[in-house]
C-alpha cells in the first residue's frame, strides 16, 4: 500500500470508531472530560439580568426550544393543576410517533382517561366538537387524530401555566442554560477528523464536539480564499439561511465560529455520502437507481424544497451531489450556497446561479423567477438517478456549455426504455420548459406534486414523520468519502490584506451557537440530564439560591 492509501486507513479508522460513539452511552466516555467540565450552569446570581431579556415567547421558549420544552414539562409535571394537561400532551406527542401498529391501543387509552367526561383526568379546557370529533375518529388511527386538541391545549397552557412557570424556578433554570448556550465558541471546543469532501472556498471535515462527544461536519471557508473571490455575501447568506431552516429533509446548522484562517460552518453530518457517489460509483458496472428507491429520494428532496418554499428560499443548486445520505439512509439538502431569500415585498427575483445542465430555461433566459426553477432541477435530478446520465449530456460527452443550455431552451428529452411510464411523466412535468406549465409548489405546498402516480404507493405523512425505513442503509463501516489524496488540495492565496471591514464581516458570520440544535445536542448526549439537577427534599439547588 502506498503512504497515501496507509493515510485513508488510519484517518478512516479513527474517524469510524469516532462515529461508532454516537449512539447510546458509548458517547459519554468519548467525551473530552476536561472540556465537558466547562459546560457548567453559572450561578443565578451571574445572569439574573437576562431574565427581561431572554426569549420567552410562549411558542419559542415553551414548544420550538427543546431544552425550554423540557423544563416547562417538568413544571407542569409539579403543579397539581396542570399535571393531567402535561401528561397529555406526552401522550400525544408519543401517539404522534408511534407505529401505526401500535395506535389503536394508545388512543384508545387517552380517549377513556382525558375525553371521558366521567374520568377525573378529562381535560375540561378541550372544545366539545375536538372531544366529539376525536371520540368518533380514533379507530381509524390517523396520524392527525390530535392535531386540533393539541392546538387547544396549548392555547390552554400559554393562557393558564404560562405566568406560573416564570414565576417558577424551572424559568431561572432556563435562564442558566440560555446563559451558558451564549457562551462564544471557539476551536478547542471541536476537534477535527479525516476530510469528508471539498468545497469551493475550503474542505469539509468530520468533527467532534469534545464536550459531549457528538459527531458533526465542518465546513471550513478559508477567509483570504472568500475575500480574493468576493465569496461573502454568499458566505453569510448560506449561515442566515441554514440558522433559519429547521427540517429532516435540509442539513441543520449547530454552531459558527471562526479560527485566524476559516469561517466555520458546523453542520449535521450526513455520513452515508451524497447520491451522485451512489448513483456512479458503488456499483460501477450498474450505475442508477431502481425506481422504488429514486422515488424515496425525489420523495425526501421534495420535502426539503416545500419547506425552504415556505420560508421564502429558492434554492438554486439541488442537484445529486448536494444531497447527502445518514446512518440511516434518509437523505438531506445541503450546500445552500447560492440559496436566495425573496424579501417580503417581491415574489421573484433574477440572476443567472447553478450548475451548467440543471439550470432552468427561464434563469438560462435571464428572465425573472421563482421557485419554479428548482423544480425543473428536481426533474434533471431524478432523470439522472434512473438513467445515470444527465438528460442533457451523455456519459464522458466533452460539450460547450453554450450547447448544453441550447438543448435546454429547445430539445425534448428523450427517455430510455428503463422508465416506467409514472416516472417518465413525473420527469416531464417537472422538466416542463414553460415554468408556468410546470408541476412544483403551488398555493404554499407541494400537494399536486404528491399526488403524482408515481408516488402512489408512498405514504407521505410517514415519510414527513421520518418512520418509513429507507431503501438502502450505509454500511457503518464503509467511508463514502473519496481517499484523502484524491480529494485534492488547494492553491495558496497570496496578496491578499485583511482590514477592519473584513474583521467586522467575520465577528458577525461567527454568531456562535445556534439556540434549538445547540439545545438538541445537550439533551440527547445526556448533558441536559447530568446540569438539571433538583434536590430530592423540593428545595433549591444552590445554584438558584439567592
Ligand atoms: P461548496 O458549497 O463549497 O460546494 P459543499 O457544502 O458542497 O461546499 O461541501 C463540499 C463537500 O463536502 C460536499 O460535496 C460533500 O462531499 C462534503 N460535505 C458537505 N457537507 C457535508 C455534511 N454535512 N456531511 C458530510 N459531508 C459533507
Ligand atoms: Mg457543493
Ligand atoms: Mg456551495
């Protein structure tokens, strides 16, 4: 073996049983201990200013907030007359995510405790018709069946449990964990693992957060790289966006920081490979995808573009390279590089952006747009995982992009006979070269692209729920990563001055945590756990006493 491949082994072993730590208890005895010992709550005393000022908006702080969440439950799990309320809303929550299986059972159980007016746990605050409506519905299981209790309830808690549970010493705990999540991050806190792949302006790595032993990718942005490339309001519209998006189906910002030479980005680490590696290269002599298993993926991706929709962002860049695989095999949009934000007072915007054979006629037009482009991306993209080839280039073909655009604007799209007819009609719908005549996001969802035929057999509430079992599971011991020494290096900048303007730029792109993943992190490493603690006797722990 030569040095390069010994390198691949070693940095891949060490990577490998990194990654092993992530499940169970195995992650707290990866932990740097040192570094865990400074995630410590400070004593009230030091941040009882920000009690005015933190974010407690009931939906926020009580419902998005996941370390918040948690501290409210527990609050309401110790009032006498709001326990019944909290317990229900566990229950719904674990109703909500259980197998369809196991359903039945579950609600037939919350119907006689808390909508049976005769049991001394019914829930009063409910609305006659909710009660009625799910006393009539519950044997058909729905994934829905609590949806309209569970907005009363809430109503009911933001009314009633709100003010109580300031009052509170849960809410000072609150405060110390919002403290400590403000705290700056920088380097010591992570530590970094073999290369995962290259970008534009620096590599991306697999890390390690020290103090709780969770598994990340870093995407590093060299700063003189940015700076010689005008690469910062790309830089900084890719970190507002990815803080922004909270979904399964779209990599999920954790922490931004920066070192002398990077602009850190510390992202959910998608370790299964993306699904241009998997559609050429893992089976080199049958490259593609059989349809049930692009119809998972197109599936996925589509979720992922609904919600950037919602929140206003046009993507611009999904192609099979910038959508990448987990553990599990669930797949996630990432690289929002050249994502766009429309601002509320325009609904299209303009600028050619993308990759040369994925672009869009009307962007390619120069024409103003919208969504409507990255549906068409969608089309080239799932054509791709069929035939293994783009529906523009064939395989290894050396062509201008001059040509490629010019099949763009006027040649159809010829098909090879491996298409069913579902999937080759999906494909022109979405390849459909007028944008008004294109399938894709209409009135705020992408129901009409649901309802396809090819997607009959997939059931979508299961799927957004993350609980259908994907096709393909990566081996945990495979690296869908290239060999190091293939990944290739970069050039050296030079002439390149940094002045106060750049310096200001970076301190506000390295913002530091990122409030609900950061929260996220805490709880499911056992963190969250080991710093809330409440002495046996109900008394207050010293570090809330004043
Ligand atoms: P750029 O915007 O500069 O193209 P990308 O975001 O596409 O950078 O990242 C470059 C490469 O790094 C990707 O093609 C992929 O191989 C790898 N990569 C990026 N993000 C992740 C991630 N979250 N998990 C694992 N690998 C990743
Ligand atoms: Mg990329
Ligand atoms: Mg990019």
């Amino acid at each position: 073996m030569d040095i390069g491949g010994l390198e691949t082994v070693v940095a891949n072993s060490a990577y490998v049983s990194a990654r092993g730590s992530l499940d169970g208890n195995a992650v707290a005895t990866m932990r740097d201990k040192k570094m865990r010992a400074r995630l410590k709550l400070p004593h009230i005393k030091q941040c009882e200013h920000m009690k005015a000022t933190v974010d407690s908006a009931f939906d926020s702080m009580c419902v998005k907030q996941p370390v918040g969440k948690r501290l409210f439950q527990q609050y309401l799990e110790r009032e006498a007359s709001h326990k019944t309320a909290g317990e229900l809303w566990k229950d719904m929550e674990d109703y909500n995510t259980a197998q369809e299986t196991d359903r039945l059972q579950k609600a037939q159980k919350m119907v006689n405790k808390y909508y049976d007016s005769a049991s001394k746990s019914f829930c009063s605050f409910l609305e006659e018709k909710a009660v009625s409506r799910v006393k009539e519905d519950y044997k058909n299981t729905r994934g829905d069946l609590f949806k309209e209790s569970e907005q009363q309830l809430l109503k009911h808690l933001e009314a009633d449990a709100l003010g109580g549970f300031k009052n509170s010493m849960y809410f000072l705990r609150y405060v110390q964990f919002k403290w400590l999540e403000g705290q700056s991050v920088t380097e010591e806190w992570f530590m970094d693992f073999r290369v995962l792949g290259k970008g534009g302006f620096g590599e991306v790595h697999a890390c390690q957060m020290r103090a709780t032993g969770k598994m990340y990718a870093n995407k590093k942005l060299n700063k003189k790289r940015l700076k010689k490339r005008k690469g910062y309001e790309g830089a900084i519209g890719e970190k507002r966006i990815l803080a922004k998006v909270h979904s399964r189906f779209i990599v999920t910002l954790a922490y931004a920081f920066q070192t002398k030479q990077d602009l850190c980005l510390v992202m959910t680490i998608m370790n299964g490979g993306d699904l241009r590696y998997h559609i050429y290269n893992v089976d080199e002599k049958n490259p593609g995808f059989n349809e049930p298993r692009a119809c998972f993926y197109t599936a996925q991706i589509i979720c992922g573009l609904e919600h950037l929709h919602q929140y206003r962002i046009i993507y611009r860049d999904l192609k099979p390279e910038n959508v990448l695989l987990d553990d599990a095999g669930h797949v996630r949009l990432s690289d929002l590089g050249l994502a766009v934000e429309l601002p509320p007072d325009k609904d299209k915007t303009k600028g050619y952006a993308g990759t040369p054979g994925f672009m869009a006629p009307e962007l390619l037009q120069n024409k103003e747009y919208d969504y409507t482009v990255d549906y068409f991306t969608l089309g080239v993209t799932l054509y791709e995982m069929i035939a293994a080839k783009g529906p523009f280039r064939n395989r290894g073909e050396q062509v201008e992009n001059s040509e490629v655009t010019r099949r763009i604007l006027s040649d159809p799209v010829s098909y090879p006979d491996k298409f069913s007819v579902d999937c080759k009609a999906l494909c022109e719908g979405l390849m459909e070269k007028d944008p008004l005549k294109r399938l894709g996001f209409k009135n705020n969802c992408c129901d009409e692209l649901k309802n396809q035929p090819f997607f009959k057999e997939l059931n979508w509430g299961r799927l957004e729920a993350g609980m259908l079992t994907p096709p393909f599971v990566p081996d945990p011991k495979t690296v869908y990563a290239k060999d190091i020494g293939d990944v290739g290096a970069f050039s050296t900048i030079k002439g390149v001055v940094m002045d106060d303007k750049d310096t200001e730029f970076f301190n506000d792109f390295a913002s530091g945590n990122i409030p609900i993943p950061w929260q996220e992190e805490m709880i499911e490493t056992g963190v969250f756990g080991e710093l809330n603690i409440w002495p046996e006797n109900g008394k207050l722990p010293d570090d809330l006493d004043p």
